[in-house]
C-alpha cells in the first residue's frame, strides 16, 4: 500500500516556491514570474511514497488561508530569498503563523533559496542561530540551478521513511472508517 505524505512550501511572494517545486517535479526552470494564487498539489510518486506537495501563495492578501492548508501536513518548507534579506526577516512571520495554527508534529525546514543569484553562500550566522534555536532543518538551494534541491528532498523523503509505521496506520485507520461508512449507507438503502 502507498502512503500519503502531505507537505506545504510557504514564505512571501516570489522567493521561489513554485519554481523549486517545477525544478523537483518536472527538472525545469521558467523565468517568467507567475505569482500563485490558487493553493493546490502535485503529486510524486517515491516508492511506497505519494509525496503531495502543496504549493501555497506567497502574496500578504493570501496569508491568511494559508493555514487552512496545514491539516494533516508533515513537513512545512519555509522559503525565502537568498538575494532579500528582508524575505528572511518575513519568514520568521511565517514560523509564528506555524507556531499559532499547526496543533500536530511536522517538521519544518528553512530553505534559502536563490542562492545562484549571490556571490558569498557563506549563511550568516543570525540565519543559523535562528534556525538551530527553533529545532529547524536548513537548506540552501537554487531553483534555477538545480543546487541543492534533491538534497531538499531526500531530508522530508528521509523524515517521511521515519514516521511510516504511524503514516500506515492512519491511512489504514482512515480506510476503514470510510469502508464503515459506506456499509452503514449501504444497509440503510436496503
Ligand atoms: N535566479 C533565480 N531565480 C529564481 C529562483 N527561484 C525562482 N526564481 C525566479 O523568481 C521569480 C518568482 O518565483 P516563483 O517560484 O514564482 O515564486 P513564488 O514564491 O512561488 O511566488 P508566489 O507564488 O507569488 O508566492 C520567478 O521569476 C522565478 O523565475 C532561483 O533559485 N534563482
Ligand atoms: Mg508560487
């Protein structure tokens, strides 16, 4: 049986969470911007893995959907642009939103992203301190180059493959409830 494994890209417009999603799924790179409005998924087929990665939009007026899209969520990649440090700034807004919506575990990762547009990757060390103070995983990576972006991955791939037993069960808990209830429809039709 194949699991569902739901994760979520977020952060502020155009720091290139679709683009990172193009480049894992599809290996290809547009750049013409053309800002998300409309939160949605693709899938990817891992192995035993259906990886649903939903792609959220990034622009102020849509913050606030956002979280109705946290259910169930695994992962959370929090992106911001290596070339904008304002767009780091911006992402600690959307830990907190994490912090005040998200009831169940889910691992959250950092990713800076843009990372070909600048000279010195060294990551500052406000960056890293944030980071490690609030148990994040960071990644820097390039949706135009394709840096980093498998490694981005394998990191939510690996954390997937570590919480199967518990992803199994649910989805088979979910399976019978829905089996359940299409009997109980069943039997009151008869
Ligand atoms: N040089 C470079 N450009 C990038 C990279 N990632 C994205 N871009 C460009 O940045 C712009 C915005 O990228 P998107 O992926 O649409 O950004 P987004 O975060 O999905 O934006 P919203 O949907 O508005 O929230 C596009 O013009 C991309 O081509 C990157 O790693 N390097
Ligand atoms: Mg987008």
């Amino acid at each position: 049986m194949n699991v569902n494994y739901k994760m979520i890209m977020i952060g502020d417009a155009a720091v290139g969470k679709t683009s990172l999603i193009y480049r894992y799924i599809s290996n290809i790179f547009m750049d013409t911007y053309a800002s998300t409005t409309i939160t949605s998924f693709v899938s990817k087929r891992v192995k035993d893995i259906n990886l649903n990665i939903w792609d959220s939009a990034g622009q102020e007026r849509f913050k606030s959907l956002v979280p109705s899209f946290f259910r169930q969520v695994k992962t959370i990649v929090i992106v911001f642009s290596a070339e904008d440090p304002k767009s780091f700034e911006k992402s600690k807004e959307w830990y907190d939103l994490i912090q005040k919506t998200v009831t169940e575990p889910a691992q959250i990762i950092m990713v800076q992203n843009m990372i070909d547009k600048v000279q010195n990757k060294t990551v500052s060390q406000n960056i890293l301190d944030y980071t490690k103070e609030h148990n994040m995983q960071f990644c820097q990576c390039s949706a135009k180059t394709g840096e980093g972006v498998q490694e981005l991955f394998n990191i939510i791939l690996s954390h997937a493959n570590s919480i199967m037993p518990e992803l199994k069960q649910r989805q088979e808990e979910l399976l019978h409830t829905i089996i359940t209830e299409e009997r109980i429809k069943c039997s009151c039709c008869e």
